[in-house]
C-alpha cells in the first residue's frame, strides 16, 4: 500500500488595509472586521491597528474621508479570493488592499545600547557648533 504524502498548504503572511465608511459606527466596523477576519479561518489572531477616521487624499465616489484599519495576518492562499469577493461585496468598505508582507519596511528597531550611542553622538555634534 502506497503512502499518500499529505501537504500542508502553505501559510503565507500577508496585510490587509481596509479604509471603511467614516459614516459607520464604531460598532458596526469592529462588526464587519470580525466578519471578514473569520472568512480567514486564521489559526492565530491578526495583529490589528486601527488608525480611525481620516480624510482621504483624493475622493472616492461620494467620500471625502474613511475610517482605516491595518491587518497582519497568516493565512492560505486559497481562502483569499472568497476573502476579497466579501471585501468587494461589502458596501461599507470603500477600498482595501490585500498584499504579501514579504518584510517590514522603515528601518530596523535599535538596541538600547546603540540608541545610547547616538545620543552621545548627536551631543558630540552640538559642542562642535559652539
């Protein structure tokens, strides 16, 4: 009897930031979120940031402004689709983006130590200028 090799799929990270209707409740986005964040199937809970009402750079439709949230998450490719089709679906979500967070961008976190060398290195400079 051959055995029959079965495959994980793969978890991916990915991020996801939703910009919601500003008109909506604090309520009903946190209701919505919870809703799409279960289309997931997630193992571990996302990391989420809610950054609040902010107006956009530019309208979209009849919106001058939108409540924006950011997501981190791992999860399957597969399930995705049926994740974006809700997104697309849902008449409170004014835009979203889906992508793989391969890394993080900004520079690197730094030591206390090399925070401390900085510091003395920046009021080195300052005693230059007197």
């Amino acid at each position: 009897m051959a055995k029959l090799k079965i495959r994980r799929a793969a978890v991916r990270r990915y991020e996801a930031v939703y910009i919601f209707d500003s008109a909506l409740e604090d309520t009903a986005i946190a209701e919505k979120l919870d809703k799409l964040q279960g289309l997931l199937g997630l193992a571990e809970p996302a990391e989420v940031e809610h950054w609040g009402r902010r107006a956009l750079a530019y309208k979209i439709g009849r919106h001058e402004g939108g409540y924006y949230i950011i997501s981190r998450f791992m999860a399957a490719p597969a399930v995705l689709p049926e994740f974006e089709r809700a997104l697309k679906l849902d008449e409170g979500v004014v835009r979203y983006l889906v992508s793989l967070l391969e890394h993080e961008l900004g520079a690197p976190k730094l030591s206390d130590e090399e925070l401390a060398a900085r510091r003395r290195a920046s009021d080195d400079d300052d005693d230059d200028e007197d």
